[in-house]
C-alpha cells in the first residue's frame, strides 16, 4: 500500500515539474515569436507559401466533411423535429448548428490532424537534423523563420476555411431537405432566417482565429522541441495533434462561456 502510494505521488510530481517545464517552454517560445515579428524580412517571404499550405491545401477535408455534416443535419434534424414543431426549424438547426458550433469544432480537429501533425513534422525534422542550428549559425532567428509564419498563415486562414466548409454544410443540408425531406426551398430559408444574427458569423470567426493560432503554435511548440531522431518527432507530431485537439474543445467551451 505504502508502495503505491509512493508511486502515485511521484508521478503526481513528475508530471507537476514536467508541465511546469513545459510552460516555461512556451512561454520563453511566445515572447521570442513575438519579438520576432519585428524581422519581416525574414517571416514575409515565407508567408504567402505558407497560407497555402495551412489553408488553401486544407479546403478539400474541410468541404469532405461539411458535406456530410450538412446531411446528417438535416436527417437528424427532422426525425428529432417530426410532430413536433414545424418542418421550417429544420433549416434553423442545420443553419444554427453548423455556423456556431459543427463548423468551426469539426474543422477545426480535422486540421489539428493535418496542419498540426505537418507543423510539428516539418519543425521538429528540422530540430533533429540541425537545421534550425544551422539557421542560428547563419544569424538568422528561427522563430521568425519557422514560426511566425506559420502561426500567421493559422490566423489567418483558418477562419477561411471555417467560414466556407461552414457554407457548405448549410448547402448540403438544403439540398438534403429538398431531396429526402420533401421540403421547399422557402421553408428552409424561412428556418435558416428566422434566429439568424450576424453575431453568429462573429462568433465563429472568433472562435476560428483561435483555433488557428492553438493549432500552429502547438504544433510549432513540440516540433521546436523535439528530439531523439525521427521516433522523437514522430512522438512530437502525436503530441501536437492530441495537445491541440483538446484546447480546441477547451476553448469552444470558453468561448460559448464568455460570448453567448
């Protein structure tokens, strides 16, 4: 008993010291990235390159999985509706659901899978093979080189991607409500407008520029310090992946708690 009670306490501690190293890390990583704004000669070129590989890449998974989104919805929605209310709520559901909550949530992990893993990959293949020592060497500050770019492109561009597989998630569950519900356009749209506000659209911009800013920064953060050949990275790009899917559903949860 007093054995595993021992056992228990020290790993208790070594998980406080690791996460407390951990924070450090990041912020020692935050305040370098930020003072490395400054350097737009290095992270400028960079930039375009880098809003097509986080956002532009990523419109096909975002628009495969609000497709389907879309038309479960709308099934759902009026299997749970039937009876009930009227039919038109249908098109309220898809409309509302999809542009505060499914859109954003689901797109955002979707990318924590692609942006993150490839973030974490890049940087931290370039940890291990002395890359980023070479950069330093050179007097060129990696943070601006590896970092603040991608981070931007995160912030950038993912409330773009948000915003358009959100759009067509409603497409498709319209479209699933005039094929399989027998539904008129006029209902859905009624529905669609009848709770609309353009807070809404803020609301999940908001929430999509932080989930671009978690994603790449995260990803950034375990490649940046990674080590141990490539089981190192590959143990950095899970890292990154399972670290950001968790504080993107922390901060939907913070975002509903603080905005609505």
């Amino acid at each position: 008993m007093n054995g595993s009670v021992l056992t228990l306490v020290e790993y208790v501690g070594h998980w406080s010291i690791s996460s407390v190293r951990s924070l450090g890390k990041a912020g020692y990583l935050t305040t370098g990235a930020l003072r490395a704004l400054r350097n737009v000669e290095i992270w400028g070129p960079r930039l375009v390159p880098q809003m097509v590989s986080v956002g532009v890449a990523s419109v096909p998974i975002a628009l495969f999985i609000a497709v389907f989104t879309g038309i479960v919805l709308a099934l759902q929605a009026s299997y749970t509706l039937t009876g009930a209310v009227p039919i038109y709520l249908v098109g309220t559901m898809v409309g509302k659901s999809m542009i505060l909550e499914l859109g954003p949530v689901l797109t955002g992990l979707s990318l924590a899978g692609r942006v993150g893993a490839s973030t974490a990959a890049e940087v931290g293949t370039m940890r291990v093979t002395e890359q980023i020592d070479a950069l330093e060497t050179l007097a060129y500050d990696p943070l601006a080189y590896l970092v603040v770019p991608r981070v931007l492109a995160g912030v950038l561009m993912f409330p773009v991607v948000i915003v358009l597989a959100s759009a067509m998630g409603i497409l498709t569950g319209w479209s699933a409500s005039l094929t399989l519900l027998e539904m008129s356009s006029a209902e859905f749209v009624r529905g669609l407008r009848l709770f609309f506000l353009p807070f809404d659209i803020q609301f999940a911009v908001i929430k999509s520029l932080s989930f671009g800013l978690i994603v790449t920064g995260v990803g950034s953060f375990y490649g940046f310090h990674a080590k141990g050949g490539a089981g190192g990275v590959g143990m950095a790009t899970t890292r990154a992946v399972v670290v950001a899917s968790m504080l993107i559903l922390v901060l939907d949860a913070f975002w509903a708690v603080i905005l609505l």
